[in-house]
DNA sequence: CAATAGATCATCT
DNA sequence: GATGATCTATTGC
C-alpha cells in the first residue's frame, strides 16, 4: 500500500436550508477534471457528491485511463457506450454493472482523451432519511454508500444520467467547507481481473465507509 | 468470520 | 453465447 498526504479538508456538518437541504459551497470547476485520471481520482477523495436530494462525502474512488487500461471500459477505443468517456471532462457516466446495479463515473482527460474515476463509497451527510429509504437493506449508516453499487442506490443515481453535466446538471460535486486534515492511501483496484496490480484506488485512510 | 452462489442484462465476441 | 468496475443471503467452520 503506498500512501499520500492530502491537504484537503473536510466537513462533517454541512449546511441545511429550510425545508430541502441545500449544499452551499462552490461546485468543483470543469478545469478540475481536465487532468490524468489518478490525480482527479485522487483529489476527488474529500469532495461533496450531491443527488437526488442527499449528499455525501467521497471517501473511495479508482482511476480508469484509455486504451493502454485494459481494465477500463475505453480500453479499445469509442464505442457507442463509452462515447461519453471520449467527451469532454467533467461529465457523467453511468453503466449498469452485473445486470442489476448501476456505477457512477466522473470523466477525466481533456476532451478527446478517455479516462474516468470510479466514484465507489461515500459517507453520509445530508439526507440521511431518504438514503435509508432508498437502501432498506442497509443496517449500519456507514453502510449506506460504502460500494459502487450501494452509492448509487442511495444517492438514487440512474443510468438515464449518463452523459450528464456534473458541473451543471443534477449530478454535481463541491468542495468541502472546512474540517479536518486526512490521509489517503493509494491500493490495487477491486473487482478486475487486467491490471489488477496499478495502485489506482484512492481510499481516505480509517474512514469505516470505505468498501470491503 | 470466510467462502460461495444467485440474481440479471447491456455490451461485445 | 460469454462476460462482467456488485450486493446479499446462506452455508459451513
């Protein structure tokens, strides 16, 4: 395991309006996005994912790179599905994974260039209620979003967003607005079988709602 | 607690 | 026709 200082900052109270809950801070910038997929997946561990009327703090992503990743889905080149990962960054792909769950992406790369990041658990901040109602299953809060699948499920992510704009759209990602200072560790990614030694996981280390 | 099977379908061979 | 960037329940120690 190889680890990475970070000096991004958290928060773990995020502001409410009344009535609906309302993230405050500034939505992370397309230019964000416009960079190697690993430095995106790695920076992305911290931000705010706000949908369908939750939000949670990333704690677990993983890289996926273009046609030299034979892991990724971009790895032979555009196809009708991974069109969007050709397209320019800062957008949204969803695909359905197993038959049965849904995997949100955030693009990477400038335009032209495939490349995405996984985004694979959160932790819970507003709207704990809904996520409950939409993961029945879940006993623990931790469990809420802490697998690709069960994040999308209560964040009520669907593959109809696929190409959405996650810097206008109702997918988006803001910054934190303060807290404390964290580590995160750099691991193989899970649940592939081509490259499966690339440390292109980027796990926020002791955080309980990272995956299993 | 670890290992395993079953559910289920879009995409690509 | 096979193959997954998974989750959950169940079995077995």
């Amino acid at each position: 395991m190889i680890s990475v200082t970070a000096r991004a900052r958290f928060s773990s109270n995020v502001l409410t309006g009344r009535g609906a809950r309302v993230y405050e801070s500034a939505v992370v910038p397309r230019e964000f996005y416009a960079r190697p997929a690993a430095e995106v997946a790695r920076d992305l561990v911290g931000k705010i994912l706000v949908h369908g009327g939750v939000a949670g703090r990333i704690v677990e992503t993983e890289a996926y790179l273009g046609t030299q990743d034979r892991a990724a889905h971009a790895w032979r080149g555009p196809t009708e599905r991974t069109r969007v990962l050709f397209g320019p960054p800062g957008h949204v792909y969803v695909f359905l994974v197993y038959g049965m769950y849904e995997c949100l992406n955030l693009v990477a790369e400038p335009d032209g260039v495939a490349g995405c990041v996984l985004i694979r658990a959160a932790e819970p901040v507003t709207g704990l209620d809904l996520m409950r109602r939409r993961r029945p299953r879940a006993v623990r809060e931790t469990d809420l979003a802490s697998g690709p699948g069960k994040l999308t499920m209560a964040f009520g992510i669907h593959r109809r967003l696929n190409g959405a704009d996650a810097t206008r759209g109702p997918v988006r990602v803001h910054w934190p607005v303060a807290g404390e200072p964290f580590d995160i560790d750099a691991t193989p990614r899970i649940g592939i079988r081509h490259c499966a030694d690339w440390p292109l996981r980027f796990v926020m280390r002791g955080n309980p709602c990272v995956s299993r």
